[in-house]
C-alpha cells in the first residue's frame, strides 16, 4: 500500500507529465547510433596505436632516454644523502608538535560539530538537501543516529520536508 | 531522428556480456554487444545534462574507453549496467564543473548558456510547453538535475538510483521532491 507522501509525490509528478509530457526532444544525427560502437573502438584502437607506438619507437629516437634517466637518478640519490639528516630533524619535531596539537583539535572539532548538528533547527535542514551538495542530509542524519539521546531519524526529516515546506522556503535555496 | 529510450535493466544481459568479455577471443565482441545494449541509455542521460550532442557525444565515447580501460578491474559487486551509469553521471558532472572553470564564471552562467541551446532547434526540437519545462529543469542545480532527470525520464527506482549516485534512498526521494516543488514554482502549476 502507497504512504501519503508517495501519492503525494505521484500527484505532483502526474500533474507536470500531463502538462509537459516525458518525450525525448533532444534530436540525434541520423545513424548515430549505427556507427557509435565503431566510433568507440576507433578511438580506443588510436589510443593504443598511440601507447604502442612510443613503446616501439626505434632505439634511435630514445638514445636520449639513457643519459637523461642516469641523470635524474644521480641528482635524486646526491639530494637524498645531502639533505636527509636536517629533513628528519625537522620532521620529528613536526610529528611531536603536529599530534598534540591534532588530538585536541580533533576531539574539540568532534563536540563542536556534533553540537551543532545536533541543535541544528529543521529550518538548516532545508538547506541541508541543497544544490552542490546533496551528502551534507546523510552526514547530518548520521551524525545525530551517532548521539544516543538524538530523537531525528531519517524518516521525520522526509516528513518534515513533505508536511512543512513552503515555497518561500524552497526559493530561499 | 529522436531518441525512445527502453528503461529495462538486464541481469541476464550482464551475466551474458561478461562471459563474453572475460574471454580474449570473444572480448572484442562482447564489448561491442556492450557498447550496443547501453548506448542510447547512457547517451539520454549524459545529452539531458549536457544539452549539445557534440558535448555528449565525446562523453558517452569517453565513458566507453574508460569502461573498455577498466573492464579488468570491475569487481561484479555493482551491476555492469550501474558501473556504467556511475562513469557517465561522473563525467557529465564533470564535463559541466570544467566549463564552468573554463569558460563561464557560475553555475547560473552555464544554466544561461544550456537555456540558449534549448532555443535552437539543432540542439532542442520539442514545442514550447518542453521548451519551457526544459528551460526550468535547467534552473535546478547540477546533482538535482540529475536526480530528476533519473527519476522523471529514465524511470529509475530510488535504489537504482542510490547504487548508481552512493547517495541514500532518503536523501534522493528528499531531493527529487524538492526539484519537483521547485519545477512547480517555476512553472506555475498547481
């Protein structure tokens, strides 16, 4: 048996197909669709001509490779040993003083953020189902199931949204 | 020539294709029989959210390669079909954040620039009234668009839909009520 809100919503679905119809206007060049898988395997067939054709490039072509890679690797283990003893020194001090400091952020931003979500008015809520970012509902929804005394489910926020919304509110989005 | 869209989502179909591509001398053919069996449904999603058929046309070649590039690491937890949609829902969103970044400043500039296209009749060939429900489909922000547009012309389900978008069933019933209230505003009906 449908809820309330499904007829609800059928409603309102039934009343924009009846006006504006569900036909596909969007027009397609004529054998489109005929020629796309060809297209595709075109495509991916000069893809790995592409790939294939620098990996059998002739030797002389990549003579140049030989040097320039003994090079970088020369550069890249003289900058290692040069520079290895002041890099783990600064990094030691930078894990001490990092870890602190993230532990106490960490449990300050956690009670902040649950607070907030918690008191959240159903107003935010509103908002919460917004253009960019459609997520933000579900980490509000799961973020209050995480507080034991936290009395909004996922359900009543879809109540909410069907029984109290009004235009003005929508528009405000 | 405008598209008809069959919205029948084939298990057998996956379990038949798969085979075929698991086998090097049948993969070839399994990925063209592939290609077949989704084009026109991931062509309508991607050409809805996109509008030009160019624009949709590289996509849709561009989701294929990456299924073609991938098809090793598809792990069968997904339908073949769902894969596919999730690639194509990505790279439309995409497409559309990168022409924002290029091109145009907002989302509201590409909104204008969509509502241009749905005027020439190289790009839109409906009468006014599609036109017009067009034109307020584009005001919806990105995402939401979308959501619509699974719901309202591909006749998705909400769970399809939520293994497609990771998003849950709630949330997208919740937002595609809200697009719906919205078209309703925006067209005046009630």
């Amino acid at each position: 048996m449908k809820t309330k809100k499904e007829i609800d919503r059928e409603i309102s679905e039934k009343r924009l197909e009846s006006r504006f119809g569900k036909k596909n206007s969007f027009p397609v060049p004529e054998g489109y669709f005929a020629d796309l898988p060809q297209n595709i395997i075109q495509k991916i067939k000069s893809e790995q001509t592409f790939t294939l054709s620098f990996d059998h490039s002739p030797r002389t072509q990549r003579r140049w490779l030989i040097p320039a890679i003994t090079i970088a690797v020369a550069a890249f283990i003289g900058a290692f040993f040069l520079f290895k003893p002041l890099t783990t020194q600064v990094n030691s001090i930078d894990k001490q003083v990092v870890s602190k400091g993230d532990i106490q952020n960490d449990a300050s931003d956690y009670y902040y953020i649950s607070h907030i979500l918690y008191n959240l008015p159903y107003d935010h809520l509103l908002n919460a189902i917004n253009e960019e970012d459609d997520t933000y509902l579900d980490s509000v929804i799961y973020s209050r199931s995480l507080i034991p005394d936290g009395t909004l489910k996922e359900e009543e926020v879809i109540d909410y949204l069907y029984y109290h919304m009004s235009i003005y509110d929508i528009t405000q989005f | 020539m405008t598209l008809k869209i069959e919205v029948v989502l084939p298990k057998e179909d996956d379990k038949r294709l798969l085979n075929l591509l698991a086998q090097e001398k049948t993969k070839n053919y399994g990925f063209e029989l592939l290609v077949k069996t989704y084009q026109e449904r991931i062509y309508s999603i991607v050409r809805r959210m996109v509008i030009r058929h160019e624009d949709a046309n590289d996509i849709v070649q561009d989701v294929f390669v990456k299924v073609w590039q991938n098809l090793d690491n598809f792990r069968q937890e997904s339908s073949l079909y769902t894969w596919i949609y999730r690639i194509a829902v990505n790279e439309s969103l995409r497409h559309l954040k990168s022409r924002k970044v290029k091109i145009f400043s907002s989302d509201v500039d590409v909104q204008k620039h969509l509502e241009q296209l749905i005027d020439n009749p190289l790009h839109f060939n409906g009468d006014q009234l599609e036109a017009k429900l067009q034109k307020a489909i584009l005001k919806l922000p990105p995402k939401q668009r979308l959501v619509f547009n699974m719901k309202y012309y591909e006749d998705l389900t909400y769970e399809q839909m939520s293994a497609i978008l990771g998003t849950s069933v709630g949330a997208l019933k919740a937002s595609y009520h809200l697009a719906i209230k919205k078209l309703e505003h925006y067209l005046d009906i009630y």
